[in-house]
C-alpha cells in the first residue's frame, strides 16, 4: 500500500463523539511509551501526524486520521499513563472500553509490545481482556533494532506466555522506526483487510467483560524516549 495522503480528523472524548462510522478502521494502541505515536508517524511517512513525547500519557483522547480518503487511523490512549486524577483515568478506561467494544466500522486493533521487555502484567491483562470481548487484534512488537538478536526469541517468550494464559497467539509483526522495518508488512496486512471488505452495518453483538482495571505506574514502562 501507497500512503497518498494522511489527515487529522477530530478528536473525541467518548463513542459519541466519534465521527459517524462511515470507513473501515484500524486501532493502535499500547503501553504508555512503547513507540505508538512514532509508528504511526512511521507508516504515514509524516513526522509530526502524531505527537510523539519520551512523557507517558500526552494522548488521552481518541485521535482520528484519514488516509488516503478512504481509511481511518485511530491513535487510541496508552494505557498505564501516570499523570492525571484518578477520575479522569476511569474516564478514559471506558471511553477505549466503549470504543473498542462497540465501534462497527473497526476492522483490526494493533497491540503494542515493546520488544525489549519480559512479558508484561499490563500488557498480558489487556490482551486478555481484548479476547474475552471478541475484539480482532494483531500484536506489532517494537523497538526491534534495540536487540535486534533478541527480537524472535521475544516474540515466542511472549506467545508462550500468552498459551499458559490459555489465549490463542494472533498474527505477530516485528517493526523498527530506525530501520522502517516492518512497515511495508503493516501497510500490506491492512491492504490485505481492506480487500475483504466492509460491512458498513453494525458488528454482531460481543460477549461483555469489564474494562480492566486502569493500572498503576508501578506497572507501567520506564524504558525511556518513546522514539524507538
């Protein structure tokens, strides 16, 4: 896939005030400072679409990007940021929750995994809960040219843990901002969704589980810049 064009859209606060769910959608979300906001600058080829900060939790509402005019992009809060009251990190818990749950035109949601790290708590609760609500996702590991030699035995680590967890591993991709490694592959996998199509109408009904528990930083990632 090309990348003709990428526009910011809107930003909403909670499913209502999303954009009407006119074109199919890809999520991206993951651990506060992973890598989210640089990636997605990676596959736009636009440096600044994104706003990218070595601070956890700059995004905290739910950013909508056009591409090519006829795609979404959706930059979903990191979760485990620190900053902010506890109110406001149980509002932005149920306005992801909502979001992926019942948004119809969302065809994928891409996990970040920073790749340099042991299988995280947070990171293990949240795929969990993904796959409880019948949410389709795909794990991007990040931060691959950190270690590069490590990368594949990160990988199978945390499809392992993922069985011991009795949660079937999804398709897996390995990408480096420094490298533009795994971009192509991205672009390529949401071409390839694109062509199967879009339903346009309301998703089946998915069975409900509640919204994990927004962690504390404690859980969170300290591995430093977001730039990876």
């Amino acid at each position: 896939m090309k990348i003709l064009s990428s526009v910011f859209e809107i930003s909403a606060s909670a499913l209502r005030s999303c954009p009407p769910a006119s074109m199919p959608e890809f999520a991206f979300i993951g651990r506060s400072n992973v890598g989210k906001s640089t990636l997605i600058n990676l596959l736009a080829e636009r440096k600044e679409l994104a706003m990218v900060s070595a601070q956890p939790g700059k995004t905290r509402l739910i950013n909508f990007f056009v591409v090519n005019g006829q795609w979404r992009l959706v930059d979903l809060p990191g979760y485990g940021f620190a900053k902010g009251a506890k109110a406001e990190r149980a509002e932005f818990n149920v306005s992801v929750a909502d979001y992926l749950e019942k948004r119809p035109s969302l065809l994928r949601t891409f996990v970040l995994i920073d790749s340099q790290l042991p299988p995280q708590k947070i990171d293990l609760d949240f795929i969990g809960w993904l796959a409880g609500c019948g949410v389709d996702y795909t794990l991007i590991f990040t931060k691959t040219d950190k270690q590069p030699g490590q990368v594949q035995a990160a990988i199978a680590r945390f499809k392992k843990t993922l069985q011991g967890l009795e949660i079937d591993p999804p398709a897996c991709f390995a990408c480096s901002a420094l490298t533009k490694k795994g971009r192509n592959e991205i672009l390529d996998f949401i071409e390839q969704t694109l062509a199967a199509g879009f339903p346009g109408s309301a998703a089946p009904a998915k069975p409900q589980k509640p919204a994990p528990a927004n962690p504390d930083v404690a859980e969170a990632d300290a591995s430093g810049s977001e730039v990876w």
